[in-house]
C-alpha cells in the first residue's frame, strides 16, 4: 500500500508540474530566427519548436526574418511585449553585429533577457565538388591577394568572423560575399558561382553528405565521427592554425523586462526539451551538441563573446557594406 501511495504521490506532482507549465503557456510562442530558411539559427528555432509544443501544450511557430545581419527580426523581439509569447534565437553574432553596425537598433545587453544556451556547432570550410581545393593549405594559398571569393551568411555573423579569424591566424584575406543567410550562400556555392563558403557544419552536412558539397576541413578541437575523413583545421598543417578551434553557440532570449517567474517556466520547458533524447539526436545527426544553462549562465557566455570579438572587429575595422 506504501508503494501505491507513494506512486500516487509522485503521478500528482508530475501532473500538477505539467498543468502549471500549461497555464504558464496560455498563449501561442512566436520563436524568431532573423535569418534566411536553411541555415544553423533557422535549423535550430525549428528543432527546439517542435519539441516545446509538445512541452507546453501550446502553438509554437518560427518566423523567419532576414536583413541587416539579423538585426531586423531581433529588433521585433526586442520591441514586443516581455510576456514570454515572442522569443529570439541568436548567435554569436547577436554581440557582433552590433559592434559592426555602430547603430545598431538596440544595445544587445539591455535589449533582451537571456533564457538558455541551446547548442554549439564547429564551423567548416566547403566547396563544389570539382573545386580543385582538396586541403585547407590549398584555400589559404589562394588567400594571400585578397581576390579570392567566399561566401558568408552576412556581415558580423559567426561565420563571417570565422573567416576573418582565420584569416588573422594565417595572414590572409579574402573577398567576402556576404549573403542574408547560409542556405542562400550555399545554393550559390553548390552552382559553383561562389568558389568557397564557410557555414555551420550542422547547416551544411546534408549536402556534404548528398555530394553537393565536399567539405575540406572542420574547427572543431577533434574531427566530427559523421565526417571522420574531414580534417581538423589544427590539422591541416598551416602556420597560425596548430592551436585554431571555432564554434558557433546559439542562445534563447526574450524581450528585456520580462517577469523573473516567465523567465523561470520557459527555461525549466527549454530544459526538458534541449534533454529530450530525440532532440539531443537531431542535434547530433548535425553535428551539434544540446545543453541547457541558466539564464544567468547564457549572460556570462555572450559576455565573454564580447569580450573577445569586439575588439577583433575594432582591430579589423569590419564595417556593414
């Protein structure tokens, strides 16, 4: 009889829990990725929606918002209301643009709350399948008068900064072709009109995986098991690179002023749904690692991402064409 009793016990609180988080979700969640369709923020927003339908029990929808290296759509979360129904899926970059800008529409730090990371991914270097670079020694080679073509999301997003990075590590430099998003860059890159992209390897993976892309090396500290012939860019021998590692990390965020308790329901539902085991594998099949933070764990990795990019984009000078 204990044991019936204590079941009984725990079946209520686990209802209980569930009713309380519907009631916090009375509303329909607009999730916004200020990006194109097909890159790693869009990819992201929709992974995460499906499975906080199911955790909240209410309509959850991603809209996409290009223009201004995300500057746009982010400003529409930053403008609605703080009552957790409009949220933003941000990058790196959420730091970045800003800095690049100069006028920016807001001041990333008191513009939004942070809610909790979401995922990280390495960034890879891609080119058409009869490109004649095979190795990351060949693309640096072609970086050393400025006229060689890659291709990029949009100015100040991550994957933007990964070329300048690694054109500072190597002393090289390229021509930037910066698109509203990686899924337009790449249907470029694909058609062999841009000779080069650098993109999220979660983005990317499907057409490296179909032969449309082939990738020639990776940022990440270890090679990738879904693509264990790709190197590590450590690897590829290159002065400036023994030691170089890359990730984009995408965060949750809502409007400024939002009501501690709101904060507190979205990140305990964005907890189990960044633990859901089917969400973990979605991340991984892409090559990308899910885990959850605290809010104030979310303010301290952007913060840090302050830090050390804006004053590359000072030294650089990288300025919105």
């Amino acid at each position: 009889m204990r044991l019936v009793a204590i079941a009984g016990a725990l079946a209520g609180l686990a209802l209980g829990s569930g009713t309380a988080l519907a009631q916090t979700f009375d509303k329909p969640i607009k999730i916004m990725a200020p990006y194109a369709p097909g890159g790693n923020i869009d990819v992201t927003a929709r992974i995460i929606a499906d499975k906080l339908r199911e955790v909240t029990g209410t309509t959850v929808i991603v809209e996409n918002k290009a223009g201004a290296s995300g500057m746009i759509g982010s400003d529409i979360v930053a403008r609605s209301a703080p009552d957790g129904t409009s949220l933003l899926v941000s990058a790196n970059s959420l730091v970045a643009v800003p800095a690049i800008y100069g006028n920016a529409p807001y001041d990333w730090r008191t513009a939004f709350t942070p809610i909790t990371h979401i995922q990280r991914v390495p960034a890879v270097l891609v080119v058409p399948p009869s490109s004649p670079i095979k190795t990351l020694a060949d693309f640096i080679a072609l970086g050393k008068d400025g006229k060689f073509a890659v291709a990029d999301s949009g100015v100040g997003t991550t994957n933007h900064l990964a070329i300048e990075l690694i054109g500072e590590a190597t002393g090289t430099k390229y021509t930037l072709v910066h698109y509203k998003g990686s899924g337009a860059a790449m249907i470029d890159v694909m058609a062999g009109q841009v000779p080069a992209q650098v993109d999220q390897l979660n983005a990317a993976i499907r057409n490296i995986k179909s032969g449309k892309l082939r990738a020639i090396a990776v940022s990440s500290d270890k090679r990738v098991p879904q693509l264990p012939d790709v190197p590590t860019m450590k690897e590829s021998g290159v002065k400036g690179l023994e030691n170089f590692t890359f990730a984009t990390f995408t965060g949750l965020f809502g409007p400024a002023k939002m009501p501690p308790e709101v904060v507190a329901k979205i990140n305990e539902a964005m907890v189990k749904v960044l633990k859901d085991p089917a969400v973990v594998q979605r991340f991984a099949d892409l090559t990308a690692e899910a885990y959850p933070t605290t809010p104030q764990e979310t303010a301290a990795m952007f913060d840090a991402e302050d830090k050390m990019v804006v004053p590359l984009i000072k030294k650089l000078q990288i300025k919105p064409e």
